[in-house]
C-alpha cells in the first residue's frame, strides 16, 4: 500500500490522522516537528506527504519550499488557516492541495486517493514543441532557442497543462484546477496575472508574436504545436 508521512505538530491530531490512514490499509509515518518531516521524506520517499502548517520549529509554509528543493512527493495541506493569501502562498510553493479545518476525515481520504491516483498515472517524457520553445514535460525543463528558461515551480505546470493539450482551447476552470486545486476553478484573475508573467518570460519571436492564445470567454490555447519523444 501506499506509504503516506503526516506531518502534524498536535499529538492528537496525529493519532486522529493516523488511525484514519491505517482503518484504509495505508503505510503511515508520523512526525511532530518540521525537521523531522523533511528527513523523513529524504529517507522514506513516502507516496504522499499531509503536512499541518503550524509546527513547532518552522512554520509549514518553509517546510513545502524545503521538501520541493529535493522531491516532487505530492502534498496536501492541512490547515485551520483559511484565508486565500494563505492558501495560495502554500500552492505557489508547491503543495498540491490544501484543506481547511475543521474538515472531515471522509472528505480528507477522499483527496488523498485522488492524490494518489493522479501520481500513479505514468507520464510519456516527451518534448512539446511550439516554433522556438520546448517543454521537457515530465521534468518541467522549458527551454528557448536552447537557452534554458527560469520558470517558477506554477508557471512550469501551467505551461505544461497548456502543452499537455498542445493546439487545444483549455477553460480556465480547467487551468485552474489542474495547477492550483478545485478551489481555485473560478479565480480567473489569478489565472490571468500568471499568464501574463508566463508571455514575459517566454518573450516574443517575430514569426509566433504570441505562442499563448486568449480565447476570451473561454480559456487559453498554446499554438503551433508538435509532439515527439525526448531524445529525437
């Protein structure tokens, strides 16, 4: 069964995660401290990592940037902070999702086994081509005229929902979930101001002006696609 870390600074939130994780046959490893739970991922390599924002000798925020330095293990956050700030902070840093307590346990392990079923779906390593640009998919590489490009860990994966549906108009809902969680499948003005960061950095090539398309109303589409196998 999947091995799963909880990172939670209370006793009894840890024995409540704990219990509910083993009743479905999961391999748990617990751990109240920050530095305990980026070790542990070092050593471990756990399926899946629900890390608690308030711990004892770091604040979990720094923790998701710590772990994200070294492993790509997804996160779900677990959290009595609900305000957005807080939200998308721990999603620009890298977690995968984020739940706000109170909560309950059947909605949690119902976003763990999705969790863990996305990470178990397999991944062709395969360049997305677009005129001057490739996107190495499955390790994030973006690279321009050969020059690697400097992305943010969500400007990477929204380039690559994008790719993944190379020629495609992809709805903004469906961005948006894809890269930053169902909660935030409404919060188009967000969306927007990563896209046009994204064009930025991506710059301009007088042939392809404008390699993301706006399909106003709709969504966003990349053009001028071609898919081939890494290495070719």
């Amino acid at each position: 069964m999947p091995r799963i870390l909880v990172v939670e600074g209370e006793e009894h939130g840890r024995h409540l995660l704990r219990g509910a994780l083993d009743a479905k046959g999961y391999d748990v490893i617990t751990t109240g401290t920050a530095a305990g739970g980026i070790e542990a991922v070092r050593i471990h390599h756990p399926d899946l990592l629900i890390l608690a924002l308030d711990l004892p000798d770091m604040d979990g925020q720094e923790v998701i940037s710590a772990v994200r330095e070294f492993s790509t293990t997804p996160i779900i956050v677990v959290s009595v902070r609900a305000l957005e700030v807080d939200k998308v902070e721990a999603l620009d840093r890298g977690a995968n999702d984020y739940v706000v307590r109170p909560f309950g346990m059947p909605e949690l392990l119902a976003r763990v086994h999705a969790r863990l079923r996305a990470s178990r779906q397999p991944a062709a390593d395969a360049v997305i081509r677009a005129g001057w640009l490739d996107t190495v998919l499955v390790r994030g590489i973006v690279t321009r005229d050969g020059v690697h490009v400097r992305l943010s860990r969500k400007e990477s994966e929204l380039l690559s929902t994008l790719a993944r549906h190379a020629g495609k108009v992809v709805p903004y809902g469906e961005i948006l979930a894809a890269v930053w969680g169902p909660d935030y499948a409404d919060d188009i003005a967000h969306l927007r101001v990563y896209i046009s960061q994204l064009r930025r950095k991506l710059g301009a090539d007088p042939a392809l002006p404008i390699q993301i398309m706006t399909e106003a109303g709709v969504g966003y589409r990349l053009r001028t696609i071609e898919l081939r196998e890494h290495g070719q």
